[in-house]
C-alpha cells in the first residue's frame, strides 16, 4: 500500500503526456512496482521541498541569462503583471508599449490598473524609440518593449531615453528567450524581463513564465504577489520590514511538474538558439532574393532568436501574393479576409473600446487616470503598413543543411515568379 499521495499512478499519467507506448509504459511500471517504491514525491509545494524543481530551474536559469534573480511563475502574462505590480505601476500611471505586440502585454498593464498607451513600431518590427520618447507624459513611469518574434528592440537606446525621463523599463521577452542584443540576454537589460514557458516559446514548460530582475527590492515584491502575498521575504511571519513589502497578492506559482520540464528544456536552449541561427544563416545564403523584397534589417543581427527569418516586400500587394502563394507566412488573412490577429493593436477591442470587467470600467475611468488616449484602430498607419509587408520564413532548429539550402532555394524560386 502506497503511503505517499503521489506515487507510480501519477507518474504513469505523467509519462503518458509524452506518449509513451503502452508496452514500454507496462513494463516501466512493472519494474518500478516490483521495487515497491513509495516515491518521495509527496512535495509538490515548492516552499517545502528540500529538491524543489522549481528552485533548482529559478538558480540556473539566472545563472544562465547572467541576472541576479529569476522568479518562476505560471505564465509569461503572469511574469508581466508581477512585474507591473513589483515595479509599483498602478492607478494613474501610464506604460508605452508597441503596437504590434501579443494581446498578453497590454492585457497586463490593464490588469495591473494602469494606462496603456500604444505606440507604433519601426523596421525592426519592435518599439520605435523615437514613438516612445514621443509619447512620455508626466504620468509616463514605464516602457515595455517587445522582443518580437525572438528580434531584439533596440535596448541601449530605450533604456537611456527611459533613465533620461526616469522611467522604469519592463521587457517583454515572452517571444525571445536565449536571444540577445550587443551580447546582453534579451530580458536582462531593464529593470524586470519577463519570458514566457508557454508551449509554443523558444523553451517551454506547456505553461510557465519567469521574471527576470537584479533589485533584491523589486524580486521581494514580484515573489510577494505571485504567491499571494504569503511572502518569503526572509521571515515569513515577521512584520513588514518598510513600506512596499506587505501587500496582496495572487497565486502564480509555478508547479514542480512544470519547472522540472523546464528545466530539462533550459539545457537545450544553446543548441536550439545556436542551431536556429546556423540555419537562418543558410537559407539565407541560398535564398537570393528578387527585386522587391529584402531581408528585414534587425536591431542586432547576432542576437536573433532565430525561429523566425523575416523579410520585408516593397509594397504589401507582393508581400500577400507571396503569403497566398503560401511560399512566406505573413498576416495577409488578417488584412484581406478579415481575420481578428490579437498581435496588432488595431484588432484589440478590449482596448479599442474600452471594454472592462465591471461596469465602472476600471483603470479606464479611475479618477486618477487623466488624459486617457483615444484608442482608434486607425491610429499606427506605421505599423500596420510595416505589418502588411512583413513575411516570414519559420526555421526549426531540426533543418539539416541540404534542408536549409532547399528551403532557400525553393523560396527564392517561388518568389522570383510571384
Ligand atoms: C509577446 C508576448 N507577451 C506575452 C505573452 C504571454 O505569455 P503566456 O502565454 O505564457 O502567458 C506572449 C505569449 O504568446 C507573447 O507572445
């Protein structure tokens, strides 16, 4: 009789997600049975276990990125909004943010109780810096930009406009995990970096997040709300220390299933990132391109994340023959058949029209929220043009090199003839 509460049928369900045949899956318990094992695994709290996974992958994946601290959580939105929060971005305040970002950044400013306020990109697909400086009101107190498809924004110059206007800079590096800009880790360069584990991100966890800080201050904080305020601080039970540290939070903790996958992942992020870039380097080599199209110019072509290879046509008309023509991916649908893409600002009616969970319609009309933008899906004509002549070539890390020269070879082909 089993003693522990998680024991070999958990295991076994757990196995099965990674579809484990149902002989090798019969013989594994068999044996782990035969050894009547009472597994010791009846510590899934992460604050409990002495060999918390959770805490073993924070250690490692700080060490990995070069950052002081990396608190793991529940999802890259999660990360966002316990770095809103930490930061002490609240009612009355406003965050610049890019136009064309996942729907999550916004949505975390929003349930942080703050303004967003949405500016365009440039070429690089990320915030556009001048945009940004353009949109600082005194009631600015923080920029977030977005790491967009694993391509960095151009950090050195964000970060100094946001020191210039004493701004605090959240990133958003959901998208980018492993990727870089002048040799410094993408999530590493602002105040908070926030990554996403979703299962679709460079590494992931099916769901998990970590925010990424070197302020002992601001990771108290971070750690305080995303575990309900029960506050690990490092007593416990003790009183408040000084004013900022007590408050309430949520739970986003990470589970110990999911930070035990990504850890296994971490180990694998060097060779995804450096095999990713290897590979854009050959389709790129063997892709010449015809008039009308070019390689999208990156903030930092060294730092790239490199899943993604993209180009920008002259005018969106080629850019949507070639996506119809299914020979580059790209947002035509979004465009020409209507499609709702929660990447792009003009498509959040949430935001757009101001749509809220109560009928006070909180942060919108808080009385400590002035001069709140008018949100139009015209507004961004920039992005929404850049948007349009965007295409996309998905590069896995997987391509042999033959597959890497074929693909480039049969897009350039495809379109010289679009
Ligand atoms: C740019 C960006 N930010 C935030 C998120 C939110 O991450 P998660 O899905 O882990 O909540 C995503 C996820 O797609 C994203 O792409």
């Amino acid at each position: 009789m089993q003693k522990c509460k998680y024991g070999i049928d958990e295991l076994m369900e757990v196995m099965d997600v990674f579809n484990v045949p149902a002989p090798a899956a019969a013989q594994i318990r068999a044996i782990l049975s035969a050894q009547n094992p009472e597994p010791n695994a009846g510590v899934f709290f992460r604050y409990y276990n002495p060999r918390s996974k959770t805490e073993e992958f924070e250690r490692c994946f700080a060490a990995h990125l070069g950052s002081r601290h990396a608190l793991a959580v529940n999802s890259g939105t999660s990360a966002l909004i316990a770095s809103l929060v930490a930061a002490g971005v609240g009612p009355g305040d406003e965050v610049i943010l890019p136009a064309y970002t996942f729907f999550a950044s916004v949505s975390a400013v929003v349930v942080a109780k703050a303004i967003p306020v949405i500016v365009d990109i440039d070429e690089s697909l990320t915030l556009s810096p001048q945009a940004f400086e353009k949109a600082i009101t005194p009631r600015t107190k923080a920029v977030l930009p977005v790491h967009m498809l694993g391509l960095p924004a151009r950090m050195d110059v964000i970060v100094d406009i946001a020191r210039k206007h004493n701004l605090l800079v959240i990133e958003d590096a959901a998208q980018a995990c492993g990727g870089s800009y002048q040799g410094k880790y993408l999530g590493t360069w602002g105040d908070f970096g926030c990554i996403s584990l979703d299962a679709y991100k460079v590494i992931g966890a099916g769901e998990g997040g970590v925010v990424l800080t070197d302020s002992d201050w601001y990771c108290m904080r971070a750690q305080s709300y995303h575990d309900t305020a029960a506050c690990w601080r490092p007593d416990r039970f003790g009183k408040e220390r000084q004013p900022g540290e007590l408050f309430c939070g949520e739970n986003y903790r990470m589970s110990e299933l999911a930070s035990a996958v990504a850890l296994a992942q971490l180990r694998k992020l060097d060779w995804i990132i450096s095999s990713c870039r290897r590979n854009c380097s050959l389709i790129r080599a063997n892709c010449p391109l015809p008039a009308g199209v070019k390689w999208l110019e990156c903030a930092d072509p060294d730092g790239i994340c490199g899943y993604t290879l993209p180009l920008l046509f002259a005018d969106k008309e080629f850019s949507f023959r070639a996506q119809n023509a299914k020979i580059v991916g790209g947002n035509a649908g979004d465009a020409t058949r209507g499609v709702r893409n929660w990447h792009m600002a003009w498509h959040w009616e949430h935001i757009l029209e101001q749509k809220t969970a109560t009928a006070e319609g909180c942060p919108f009309q808080c009385p400590l929220a002035n001069a709140v933008p008018r949100y139009h899906a015209d507004s961004w004509q920039q992005s929404r043009d850049i948007i349009h002549r965007m295409g996309t070539i998905s590069v896995s890390p997987h391509l042999t090199a033959d597959e890497c020269k074929d693909l480039g070879a049969k897009i350039s082909a495809g379109l010289a003839h679009c």
